[in-house]
C-alpha cells in the first residue's frame, strides 16, 4: 500500500476521512509546499470497474470548469491501483447538513445561496455541460459560506452543443425530471433546471416537492408535478417554482431567463453575474516569481511549463499559491520534502 501512497505522500501530509461514497473517499490533507488545506478524492481502480470512466468524465470535465461556484480541481495523481484528484476543500460540509441542521431557511438566505447555483449552472450551461445530477448533496459550503459545485462523474457535454439530446437517464431519482425518468431522450440543460426547482423547493421548506418510498409512486409523483405549497411561501417564490417545476421541458424556464427573474433579484436589485471570477489566460506575475525563484528555473520557462495545465505538483502549487494571494496570505512557497536537505546527524 505504501507505494500507492508515495507520490501523494511526497507533497501532502493526508489527514481525517471527511466522506466516503460507493467506489470512493474523501480526506482532508496539507497542501505541503503552501501549508494549504485540501481535499483529496481517492478512488480505487478496481473497485471503480465499469464506473471508471465516470471518473475520467469528473477529471476532462472540472480540467474546462473554472467558476468561483464549482469546485477546483488542483491535480490528479493516478498511480497503478488508484486514482487521487486533489480538490478544492470545503470546511462547510454539505449544503444538505446545513437544511438538515435548520429545518428550512430563510427567504432571504434561500436567495442568497441559489443565485450561487445559478451563477455556476449558468457557467457550465454557457459552456455546453450539463450537470445532472444537481441536489443539496453535491453542493458544499466554503469558509466564506460560499457554494461550491461538486461531483461531475454525471455530467454531460453534448458532442453537438446544447441542442443535442441526451438518453442515459442518471442522478437521483428525487431531483430527476419527468422526461428524463419517462426513458424520452432529454435535454441535460433543462433536467438540470427542474432539479434547481427542486433544490429550491428543499432551500425553502426543508423537504423534498416530490417523495415516496416505492420509487414506481415517486416517479408517479414526479410526472404528474403536483406539490404542496406550506403557507410559508411566497406567492413570488410560488411562480418560481412554478416556472422551474414545469412537467413539460419546452415549458420550463431557462437559466439565462432565471439570472434577472423577479424573485432572484428581490431585495438584492442586481441580476446573477455567471462569468467566472478565475481568470486563466494570463498568468499571475507574483505567483511565478516565486515558482520560479523556489525551482531555480527562468520566469519563461515556469510560464511555458505553467501553460502546459497538467493537472501535475506545479498546476496544484501554482493554484493554491493564487488563493493564497486571493485571501491575503503571503504568496511564499516552503521547502518540499523532496527539496528539504537531509537532516544532518547531530555530532
Ligand atoms: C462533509 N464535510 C464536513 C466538513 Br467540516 C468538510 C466536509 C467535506 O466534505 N468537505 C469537502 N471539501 N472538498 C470536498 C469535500 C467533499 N468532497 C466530495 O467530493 N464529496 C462527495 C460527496 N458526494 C455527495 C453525494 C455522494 C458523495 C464524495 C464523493 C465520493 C466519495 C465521498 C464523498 C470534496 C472533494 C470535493
């Protein structure tokens, strides 16, 4: 096992189990070189099996998604047996715990959170993927209580755009739309925007629209798109929720018309801004200075190597030193294990 863990080994100092799935597990660690937390996602070969190009889908995928609303994976580490996708940590948990925890929130702070879903939904969608498989489970809070978008082994990149149809049906079944479980050959852009009003459906009363413990009534339940309306709700949130839960997908609401809807922008007065915070076309001049001055290389030869985004130590490096500059701490790089001068024996 200890060759398995090596090369992880020799920039991250692996910490506590923070959540374990069917064919994988999540642990927290120390980015070394940085002092950095993240979290890293290790998956065994074998036991992935047929899932494992699920796993490659997750890599291609989150390596074009760069949002400050989806997770951002730092490197990718594949050994003989296993696979570590080092990923951006959350020390928030899951959006899930957090209803859980509260019962149900607020409007205001069901707002707050789904323009969040809907900045990074309009991203992917803006960028020809689908997510689909969206619920509060797979959207984790950051120590800004920001969202963060997470598990893309579902998602889809239609070959021909948008306007492709997709047919493995897939995700879980509470937040599928009713096209997608009727076996019709679906759009992945509009199941995800049913599985937002069922998201938005949870934020708001802390329950699911559409539950049953025999799957046959919940799908039933599903198709005929017929849930209850606590008195808690708003009649804006009503139509909302309308316009997102429509059975008929040429009906439903698109995620462009949702970024300035009425009940988005109550109280807040701005429409959702989606283009992605991280820029990487140009890169940062402080963080190359100091990855090229640590690896003793030129500044041009760290940017061509920079530019070639292998997803290897240096991508991870020069990622979490950009979000330590981002958050104000200082953009210095310590002296790796494999870099540290050998202790010297004491005489
Ligand atoms: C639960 N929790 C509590 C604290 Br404090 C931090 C966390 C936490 O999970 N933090 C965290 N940061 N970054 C990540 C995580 C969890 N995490 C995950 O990717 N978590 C998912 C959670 N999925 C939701 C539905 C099924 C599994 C996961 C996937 C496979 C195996 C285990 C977990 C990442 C790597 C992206």
């Amino acid at each position: 096992v200890v060759e398995e863990y090596s090369e992880v080994a020799r920039h991250y100092r692996i910490k506590e189990t923070v959540g374990s799935g069917g064919f994988a597990k999540v642990k927290r660690a120390v980015h070394l070189p940085t002092g950095e937390i993240v979290a890293i996602k290790i998956m065994d070969k074998a036991a992935l099996g047929s899932d494992l190009p699920r796993v490659k889908t997750e890599i291609e995928a989150m390596k074009n998604l760069h949002h400050h609303h989806i997770c951002r994976l730092y490197q990718v580490i594949e050994t003989s047996r296993k696979i570590f996708m080092i990923l951006e940590y959350c020390s928030g948990g899951e959006l899930f715990d957090y209803i859980v925890q509260r019962d149900r929130l607020s409007e205001g702070e069901s707002r707050t959170f789904f323009r969040q879903i809907v900045s990074a939904v309009a991203y992917m969608h803006n960028l020809g993927y689908a997510h689909r498989d969206l619920k509060p489970e797979n959207l984790l809070i950051d120590d800004e209580q920001n969202l963060k978008l997470i598990d893309f082994g579902l998602c889809a990149k239609p070959k021909g755009g948008m306007s492709d149809h997709l047919y493995t049906c897939c995700g879980s079944p509470a937040y599928a739309a009713p096209e997608l479980i009727a076996g019709k050959s679906y759009m992945g852009s509009e199941a995800d925007l049913w599985s937002m009003g069922v998201l938005l459906y949870a934020l708001l009363n802390g329950f699911l629209p559409f539950d049953d413990d025999n799957i046959g009534m919940l799908y039933r339940k599903i198709k005929a798109g017929k849930y209850d309306t606590p008195d808690w709700l708003s009649p804006d949130s009503l139509i909302l929720l309308k316009q997102l839960l429509q059975v008929d997908p040429k009906r439903r609401i698109t995620v462009d018309k949702l970024l300035n809807h009425s009940w988005i922008t109550n109280d807040i007065g701005v429409p959702v801004e989606w283009h992605s915070k991280h820029q990487m076309s140009v890169l940062d001049e402080d963080v190359v200075t100091e990855m090229s001055v640590h690896r003793k290389v030129s500044r041009e030869t760290m940017k061509a190597e920079l530019e070639k985004w292998n997803y290897d130590y240096l991508t991870a490096a020069y990622f979490l030193l950009l979000k330590k500059k981002t958050s104000g701490r200082p953009v210095r790089l310590q002296m790796t294990l494999d870099s540290q001068p050998h202790p010297v024996v004491a005489v």
